[in-house]
C-alpha cells in the first residue's frame, strides 16, 4: 500500500515541508527561489498522485486519508511562515486566515461524517480553488526576486483574495451538504431506527481487504474517492 507510486508522491509532499521550513533562512534571492521551487513541486504531486491512481486503479484507504491532509500541512505551514518572515502584508492576513479556517472546518466535517461512514467528496469549484491558492502563494514567495519584473507579489495577493473568497463558497457548500447528517436533539432518538447492515469485504486496487459502508442513511450509501 505504501509503495505505490501515488502514495509515495503523497508521502513526498509532506517530505518537502521541512525543506521549506528551512530555506526561508537562506539568504535573498535563494529563500524565494528555493522556497518558490519545492512549493511548485509539492503543488503538482497533489495533482499527479491523484491523476495516476485514478489511472492505475491505484486507490487505497491510506491515500484517501493521508492525501487532503498533506495539502493542509502544505498551505498552512507554508503561511505561518510568510506571516513569520513578514512576507504578508497586513491586508492579506485575512485570506490567510480565511482560508486557514475553511481547512479546520472541513477537516471536522470529514471527521464527523466518517463515523457515520459518509463521503465528503472534493467539489470541481474547490479544486479551482486549490489551483488558484498554489498559484498564489507560490506568486508570494517569489516577491521581488522573479524573472521578467512582473509584479509576482501583487499578483500572488490578487489571487490570495479570490481563493479567500472561493473558499468561502466551498467551505458554505460543504457546510451545507453535511447539516442533513447533523439531526438535532429532537430528532436524535430516531436516530436508532438507521438501518444498519453487514456488507461482503471488498479489495482495493493493492488487495487489502477494505469494508463496505455498513451504515445507511437515507437509503444510499456514500463512497469517498481518493
């Protein structure tokens, strides 16, 4: 499970986060470069892992899990590092902070909607949202030091807004998709009439037995896709 090629690129995105971490200490041009350079890096494994297993049939509970939690440790410990080393401006804290919240909301959504073996699949809107964020801090990171004279900080601030603001919407949308799996306090004691029932294992791509969801609600069951 942990040799496959996807997972491995997953497993490397974490990797990169100390090397980061330290070449904010090199001195300029080489912290922007270096730093702008692993970012890259690590921004297109979590493309190309996903990309190949879904093209190899490579999926795994291990990767489902590990995967949207590299990218979180990715972006915000790339951020608080910006904020440490005053590469963001007052204004932009607050996308920052947007969006740093946004991933703790929906990381306890994906949590609360586990234990009711619920999916929380990732919207077309907030992969845009990712893309653009990359690019974003990625712009950030560069500052002054990129080639051409384009405005690489301005640029990276403009794009930090907009994911800010696509992060609102995706974040309201998962929001809103998982409050029909919160009943309140009325409604709880029916919750025991929620069928449940054994399902046959199944084998993932890498032949590790995996369980069906054995809880169903509303009368369907939910798949989470890596």
């Amino acid at each position: 499970m942990l040799t496959t090629l996807p997972n491995i690129l997953t497993l490397s995105r974490i990797a990169v986060i100390p090397l980061v971490v330290a070449a904010f200490y090199l001195p300029q041009p080489f912290a922007a470069w270096t730093t702008c350079g692993l970012f890259a890096l690590a921004s297109i494994t979590d493309w190309l892992d996903g990309h190949l297993a879904r093209r190899w049939s490579q999926f795994s509970a291990f990767g489902r899990f590990l995967d949207p939690i590299a990218d979180k440790l990715l972006v915000a410990i790339t951020l608080m590092m910006l904020v440490a080393f005053d590469r963001l401006t007052m204004p932009d804290l607050l996308p920052a902070l947007i969006i740093l919240a946004r991933e703790i909301l929906v990381s306890g959504l994906r949590e609360f909607l586990a234990d009711l073996r619920v999916g929380l699949p990732v919207s077309r809107l907030a992969k845009w949202k990712t893309g653009i964020q990359m690019l974003a801090i990625g712009g950030i990171l560069l500052g002054p030091y990129g080639p051409f004279g384009l405005p690489y900080l301005e640029i990276g601030d403009v794009l930090l807004w907009i994911a800010a603001l696509l992060t609102l919407v995706t974040g309201y949308d998962y929001l809103r998709a998982s409050l029909k799996y919160m009943p309140d306090d009325a409604a709880r004691p029916a919750a025991s009439s929620v069928s449940t029932q054994s399902a046959p294992a199944s084998s993932d791509a890498e032949g590790t037995p995996e369980a069906e969801p054995a809880i169903i609600v509303e009368r369907k069951t939910a798949s989470v896709a890596r």
